[in-house]
C-alpha cells in the first residue's frame, strides 16, 4: 500500500513518543518520530508527511516556533497539537496561526482517532478513501437470503435499487422472514458499506434503557454510569442504523428519535454537548403501523419519516418453491458447523418440510433444520428427525403419492383464498394457466 | 511451526468462561493454546496519580518473567482485571508488541456494570474474546483493519467492540496467513 498516509511525532519526551508512535502504526499509518524540532525540521526536508504532531512545549525551539519554520517546508502542511493542561492557551494561539487542531495529553483514544481522521480527510481526501477500498476486499459479502422464486427475485431486486439511494427504507414483514438480513444486504450495497451497520432492537429494551442505548450517556449520567457510552446514533455515524420493531418505541423515544432524523443531531443522556450523526435509517415492523397511527399510539409526523420507501418480505407459506433450496443452504450450513456428513433430506422429510405452514418462516425453519441435524445421522435427515411441532395442526402430515398431496393442497390453498384464482395461483407460486391445468386435472369443483 | 498461544490468565475470570477465548484462538491462528495462572505484581506498575496500571510495565513483566524459557515463536497473552493506560491516552483495552511475543487485555472496562446496565456474562465473555485475538493478530504483525465485521477493526469504546465479530475478515486472514509462514 503506497498510499498510507504518513505521520511524524515530534516530542521531546520518549514515552510520548513511543506510545504514539505505537498507537499509529498499530492503527496502519506510516509513523516516524523525532525528539527535538529540528530533528523534525531534518527528517521533512527529506519527506514531506500528510500530519505532523506536535508537542507544544518543547526545549530548544517549541512546538509555535516549530509550526512557523514547519510551514516554510510545506505551506499546506497539516499540524495537530499535543498539550497539557496548563498549556492549553498556547494551543489556542497555534490554531489561530493555522494549526489543524490540538488534543490534551492524556487524550481519549476514540477523540486521538477522530481528529486524526479528520486531519487526514480534510487534507487527502483521495487517499483516505483509496485505503478504505484497499482494505476491504469484498463488501457485499453473500448474506443468507435465499430463494429463486418470483417474489424473492423481485426482492433482490428492489434490494439492489433501494440500495444505492440514501431513502430511509421500512422492512415490513412477519417475524422470522429475515428482515434484518435484508437491512444488511441494503447497507452492504450501499455506499455506506465502509462504516458499521448498526441493530437496535426497540422491542426488547425498557424506554430509559432504550434511550442510554439510543443516546449513549455521560459518566455519572445515573447511579453506576461511571464511564461514558456511545449511543448507537454515535456508532452508527456514517453508516445505516437498522431499528428494528420500530412500532414498539414508546411515545417519548418517538419525539426524541424524530427530531434526530430532522436535524441530524443529539445530546448523549446527562449530557449538553450537541453531537452531529449521519446515517440511513432503515426499520422494520411486523406491526399494523397505519392502525397504531390511527390510534394515537404512534406519531403521524415519525410514521411518513421513515416510511418513504417500503419493501414487504413474503411469509414463508407463500413462496413455497423456495423451500427445498433453504432446506438444503440450512443443512450444508450446519453440516459444516457440526462437522457431519449429512447431504440433504431424504425424500419423506423434504415433503414434510414442504407442506408445514411454517408460522415462525425463515426462523422456524432454520431452527427445525438444525434440530433434525442435531438428531440426524449421515447421510441424510429423515421425517422422524424433524420436531414433532410439524405433524399436528396447519402442517399435519399427508400421506399418499405426489398426486394426492398436490391435489389435497392444492384445494386447501383454493378454499382458502375463496376460489379466487390470482390469489391462489400467487400462493402457489404458479400462474394462473397453471392453476387451471391443475384444477382440470384433478377435477376440482367450486363449491356452490 | 507456529508455536503455541499461552493464556496467562490474570484476570479472576475463571477458567471455564475463557472456554471460548481459547477455542477461538486455536481456530483463527491454527495454533495450539495453553491457558495458565498468572499473578503479575501489578504494585509495580500502578500509577497512584492516575489510579491505573501501566500496560507497558506490565509487558515488560511478562517478558521478564517468561521469555527466558519457552520456544521464541511462542505468543504470550496476558489477561489482567484492572484499569489499564498508556502515558498519553486515558485508557486502553490492551496492548501488543506489534510483531512480537506478547499482549495484555484488561477485562476491566469489558463489563457492563461499568456503565450502569445490567451485568450480562456471554456480553463479557465475547468482548474478552474478540480483544484476544484482536491484541494476538497484533503480535503477528496485523495492523488495524476498516472491515466493520473484522475483529481488527479498532475499537475505543465497547460498544464498538460488540459491533464487531470475533473472526478475521478474508483480507486480514490473508495476511496473517502471510505473516505467520515467514
Ligand atoms: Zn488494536
Ligand atoms: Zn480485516
């Protein structure tokens, strides 16, 4: 990597040095260090660096008279300040004479970070993000979202469009159909993609947890806060804050979580600091938003907020076709974990698995497919292995040849859906000709 | 050869809950690991006016103590319970040689208590164990890495260190791999 950005430190004292020397090259930078400023002015001649730090005190020729004589060298040179406390007005005085900034030893390591990156963005933008694209090789790592069926290909679809927008996105779906999978894949082709994503999961939290969880707080913001927190607004800086049962926030989280999407800015609990944030929020529900709007229980003005864009994940029930594949990625996912050999479902557990309504989707199947693994032997699952759940109730076991169970379920899905042939040709997951064939074929009759 | 990983566990978490930690050495460094006792006399690298231990001192005990026996290409990762910094930061998690034999990891600032929420053992359990291999992979020679996912990626506050995952991402495996057959 050519394109490191490099670094001097410049201080008399060789603990200092040492350790920031350390730190950087720990942190992947191209550091140097020199004990006196005319060591420093030496080593510059011969290389000019992106940043040099500077210790303001200093015997011989101090950090000011330093920056002067830096600044012949290299006028657009980037200088950050270290200090101690009682120095703090001499750094103040560097900054009006162009210094970038000044930190105060003992400095925070996420504040030393910070205005380093700052620093170095301010003055090589290009290089920062060359060495981000170095860094990571793939960005949109596979994700477990399976299917090949038309719902799920017009999903990767609206994904890959979605993506590439700054929208604020709403994942709507039943629990279990993977909606924090698909806020992911959205972040992951995004071009946020460099910065985390970050999960809050407002259903499982109480408000004032919620809030420190929100926020972050300040040492001594309650009884046992001794060290500060970083709220996920702070982590998610730069990147996509993924709420999740965004319907159970309550009234007040709601006021405070709007006016931070407005104005982009918030104050950590027991704090006055005002913090700025960007992030892409992207939030899902399995709840009837536009009920609880109506009922007063959530905010009209947060509701249009984050529903701009809405994606609607199918249950599992009605993209039956996708079944067989999971069921196989689940097993070859867990035969590797589990270190056994088992290569698939053996011809009875795959119909099984096929017919069961799968109320708790993606979830429950993955759960039951890790059971039978557990339970299974090589080399493959059989009907037994699978939990007992599936041969009660909606998934009650049909027994027969293919025919028999097409034809059966076939005038379930239709009794269902009243004989309305789209929505019945839709759940099938085939077309409307298709369904007729088959309504021919087995010599169904409406009821009348 | 790639030696073995030693766990000098000087932390008062027992053993049993370092399970995991030593799993996930062996599996990301394809090392064997050992995990031991460890009482390090802290008295002499505490720092009264700043009511923390020098980290650095710390290393410095455990090549003292240790380097004189054991193979060179051994790794020594020392786990203390109290609060660690170096003279210009306020704090740290840990520390490594870069390239070099040991690391400590204080699990100090790993608790949930420490911010006021509730105590949450497979939380501490997992920051402790995403720290070692993180400090570990600085002892081959890894430097900090932007993938959000890669447990080198650098971390100052623990809520990023819960964001991250506890395996190297392909770039990072790549080089060590690189950096381990030298
Ligand atoms: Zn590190
Ligand atoms: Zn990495």
């Amino acid at each position: 990597m050519t394109n490191t950005p490099s670094i001097l430190v410049v201080d008399d004292e060789k603990v200092v040095r040492d350790s920031l020397t350390k730190w950087f090259l720990q942190d992947g930078y191209d550091v140097e260090s020199a004990d006196s400023g005319a060591e420093a002015l030496k080593r510059l001649q011969v290389r000019k660096r992106d940043l040099i730090l500077l210790d303001i005190k200093m015997p011989g020729m101090d950090g000011m008279e330093l920056q002067q004589r830096v600044k012949e060298i290299d006028s657009g040179a980037t200088i950050i300040f270290i200090t101690a406390h009682a120095t703090i007005d001499s750094a103040v005085q560097a900054l009006k004479q162009g210094a970038f900034d000044y930190v105060t030893k003992p400095v925070d390591p996420d504040y030393l970070s910070h205005v380093v990156a700052n620093a170095l963005r301010q003055r090589t933008l290009a290089i920062e993000n060359e060495r981000m694209r170095d860094s990571i090789t793939s960005a949109s790592r596979a994700e477990e979202i399976v299917g090949e069926s038309p719902q799920m290909k017009k999903l990767f679809e609206l994904i890959d469009t979605v993506a590439k927008t700054d929208t604020t996105v709403m994942i709507r779906g039943e629990s279990g159909t993977g909606k924090e999978l698909v806020a992911r894949a959205i972040h992951a082709n995004s071009n946020r993609r460099f910065f985390p994503v970050v999960p809050v999961n407002c259903g499982g939290l109480a408000e004032g947890l919620l809030e420190s969880e929100l926020f972050g707080h300040e040492r001594g913001a309650f009884t046992g806060a001794h060290y500060r927190r970083k709220g996920k607004l702070e982590l998610a800086d730069g990147g996509t804050l993924f709420l999740d049962e965004v319907g159970n926030i309550s009234a007040k989280t709601q006021m405070d979580l709007l006016r931070v999407l407005e104005t982009k800015q918030f104050t950590r609990v027991g704090g006055n600091d005002v913090l700025r944030t960007d992030f892409r929020v992207v939030c899902a529900t399995n709840s009837d938003l536009e009920q609880a709007v109506k009922q007063g229980t959530f905010r009209e003005d947060l509701y249009y907020r984050l529903n701009v864009f809405s994606i609607v994940l199918p249950p599992l029930r009605e993209r039956r076709s996708d079944i067989p594949l999971l069921a196989n990625y689940f097993v070859k996912k867990y035969a590797l974990q589990m270190n056994k050999a088992v290569t698939g479902l053996a011809p009875d557990a795959m119909e099984q698995v096929v017919q069961y309504s799968w109320p708790g989707n993606v979830r429950e199947l993955e759960n039951a497919i890790e059971r039978a693994m557990v339970l299974g032997t090589p080399p493959m699952l059989k009907a037994s292995d699978l939990p007992f759940q599936m041969t009660n109730e909606r998934g009650r076991i049909r027994t027969g040849t293919l025919a028999d169970i097409e034809r059966a379920y076939v005038t379930e899905v239709l009794e269902r859906n009243r004989w309305n042939i789209s929505r019945s040709a839709e759940e099938l997951d085939i077309d409307r000709v298709t369904l007729y064939h088959k309504i021919d074929k087995y010599g169904l009759k409406k009821p009348s | 050869m790639s030696g073995t990983i030693h766990v000098l566990n000087g932390s008062g978490v027992d053993t049993g809950a370092l399970g995991a930690t030593v799993r996930r050495l062996h599996e990301v460094f394809h090392a064997a690991v050992e995990l031991h006792p460890f009482q390090p006399d802290l008295t002499r690298v505490f720092d009264p006016s700043r009511s923390q231990y020098h980290s650095s001192g710390v290393l410095k005990q455990m090549l003292d103590d240790l380097s004189a026996h054991g193979n060179p290409a051994d790794k020594l990762i020392g786990l203390v319970d109290v609060d660690l910094f170096i003279p210009v930061l306020t704090f740290v998690y840990g520390e490594a040689q870069l390239k070099g034999r040991c690391a400590v990891v204080s699990t100090f600032r790993l608790r949930n208590e420490l911010y006021g929420l509730p105590p949450n053992e497979r939380i501490f359990r997992d920051r402790i164990e995403k720290e070692c291999v993180h400090e570990v992979g600085h002892t081959y020679g890894l430097v900090h890495c932007r993938d959000t996912e890669c447990v080198m990626r650098s971390s100052t506050y623990v809520e990023e260190i819960d964001l991250k995952g506890s395996l190297m991402c392909p770039a990072c495996d790549e080089k060590r791999r690189g950096l381990m057959s030298d």
